[in-house]
C-alpha cells in the first residue's frame, strides 16, 4: 500500500498521540540525584504513658494522580530507625511529581512478626493482632503486660506536585488498642461518714483476644495531604478472663471515689464490641469496714458496651450497702489523658 505524504503525516501524529496517551499512567522517575528525597520524622510521642518510639515499620505506595492502576509500593515493611535524632532507612526513595503518595507505619516492627500474617495492597495495612492469654493466670494489682504489644500506628497521605516544598513526613503516631478503668463511689447515707469500702480483686469474663486489623490512609478530599486514618477490627476470637488481686486492697470511702488502677497501670485491652447479648461482665470482691470478714460480689454487665481504638475509658459506678451500679462511663482520647476539660459521658 503506497501513502502520500500527507497521509504519512498524519499517521506518524496519530503514532505520537497515542504513545502519549499510552505513557501518561507511566511511572515518573526522577533521575539519580536530582530527585526530591523522602524523609520521616516522628511528629509527637505520646503523652498517656511512657511510651518511647524509636523505631516503626513502614509500608508506603505511589500512584498516579489520574491513574486507574494499582499504586505501585515503594515501602513494603521497611525499618525505620533513630539514630542520633535522625530517622534512618536502607535505601532512599523520590517524591514523584504529579503522584499520590500513600504511607502506613507501625511501632513496635514486633507487631508485625511472621504470625501477624501482615499484607499490604492498595494503601491498606491488613494484619491479625492477638493479645496474652489471661485466663488462669491470677496477676497482682497490676495487669502483666510482658507479653503485650501496645502498637501504635500512623498513616499519610499526599499528592506531591513538581515544586512543592517536601518536608519529612511528619508521623503522628496514636494507640490502637483501647485503655480501660474503673472508678468506684462509695454514697450510702445509712452508714458513717468514716466508714469505708475494700476492693479485694477485679475480674473481667467474655473478652476477644484476637482480631484482624487494617489501617488505610484517610483520602485527601480537596486537600493535598492528611494524616486521619481508617481503622477496622474483623473477625474477634477468643474467650479469656482477666483477673487481679489487689496485694494492698483499694479503700473508698463513703462520699468519696477513686480509680481502680492509676493512669500508667489502666489496662490495655483489644477493642471490641459486646452485643446485646453478650455476657461478658466486670466482677468486684469487696467488703465494708465494719464487715471486713463478710467479702461480697457484684457485677456490672458489658453488654452494648464497645471499646473503640485510642480511646481510654473509666467506667463509674457506685457502691453501697444495697450492691453496685453503673453510672456513667467516661471517654477520653487515649493520648489525651492528661489535657482536662477534652472528655465527654456516655450515660
């Protein structure tokens, strides 16, 4: 077939539309040294507990800001660690213009041990967390958290654009799992003001010890860039008891009320959902001053309560000579425990 020469023309036009068209999805790589350096820094650490991070695993993806393609990832449960006040990691990597970049990053890395099943596709974090096993195992004043895992977790997500200012990606870490207290009043008219109530032992039936978790990078929306996060708890297993004996018994006494355990010793537990049917509950020994010897029990049911992520929660209840009785239950942010006034009750 023969072309004349504007038919060549635009044949070779046509060519050169489509490859553009074709490449557009295509990965931008920067070349070598002349890239835009991607950095981390650890926005803030924690203040509810002394929790130190000085290391995380981070898995990260960029995708092309138009594309319909999976994002291609670039961090895939990469090390992350201070050294001298610097985050280090093997390697280094490019802000890519007109790209979104996604990241998800989780402290302790032991978190993510081999049994944790993590996977990582589509910006999504997918991995199994499962707390110790309590049942049996009577501790004293304090829950054992040697084998525990307290994992915090941040996200980020940006789209980077040819000329913008790329700052480290400044992590704010917060706590998965959720804090529990209880806050006893002891408000009975029919005995003495000097009187007082003992808590000998607490006991908590009916808890979840195992669940899949996966965190996703909120979207951006109109903005460039977000650091909220989606976190999800599927698939709870498990059926374990918790229980503490107090060595040096809790005293309340009459008009008065106190926490159970102090803020550095709330118990960290998996959050949760006890359904309307459940029977899962919250047992107290205690006894009165009068009747030390006379120990009793009363139970404050869980059921429709939930524990959400990051939050802590102190249950409030009230006890007198009749029994004891669930007033409210107090909410905070888990990083938040030690600003006042940021608190809200659920009756």
């Amino acid at each position: 077939m023969k072309y004349i020469p504007t038919q060549l023309t635009f044949l070779i036009i046509c060519c050169m539309l489509c490859f553009t068209s074709c490449g557009s999805d295509s990965v931008y790589e920067p070349e070598a040294g002349r890239g835009v350096e991607m950095s981390f820094d650890v926005a803030s650490e924690t203040r509810a507990t002394p929790t130190v991070i000085n290391e995380f695993s981070v898995y990260g993806d960029k995708k092309f800001q138009t594309g319909n393609m999976a994002p291609d990832i670039v961090f895939n449960k990469t090390s992350v660690v201070n050294r001298d006040g610097v985050w280090h990691y093997d390697g280094t990597q490019y802000w890519l213009p007109k790209h979104e970049h996604s990241f998800v990053a989780v402290s302790p890395s032991s978190a993510l041990e081999s049994e944790a099943l993590p996977q990582y596709y589509g910006s999504k974090l997918s991995f199994v967390y499962t707390m110790p096993t309590y049942s049996g195992k009577e501790m004293q004043d304090a829950q054992d958290r040697s084998d525990l895992i307290d994992v915090l977790v941040a996200t980020h997500r940006r789209l980077y654009n040819e000329g913008d200012k790329a700052d480290a990606i400044s992590l704010r870490f917060g706590h998965l799992l959720s804090m529990i207290n209880f806050a006893p009043r002891l408000d009975d008219k029919t005995i003495k003001e000097d009187d007082y109530v003992r808590f000998h032992k607490i006991e908590i039936s009916g808890l979840k010890k195992k669940a899949k978790i996966a965190i996703t990078p909120a979207p951006r929306l109109e903005n460039t860039q977000t650091d909220d996060r989606i976190i999800e708890f599927t698939e709870h297993e498990g059926n374990d008891k918790l229980t503490i004996t107090f060595v040096k018994d809790k005293i309340v006494k009459n008009g008065q009320q106190i926490n159970l355990f102090a803020d550095n010793d709330a118990l960290i537990m998996l959050p949760q959902l006890f359904d309307a049917s459940s029977e899962a509950t919250v047992r107290f020994t205690y006894s009165f001053k009068e009747d030390s010897e006379n120990r009793r029990q009363g139970s404050i049911s869980l059921n429709g309560q939930e524990w959400k992520t990051g939050n802590a929660y102190t249950y409030n209840f009230k006890v007198d000579k009749v029994g004891l009785s669930l007033v409210t239950a107090t909410i905070q942010e888990w990083d938040l425990l030690d600003i006042p006034g940021i608190e809200w009750k659920v009756e």
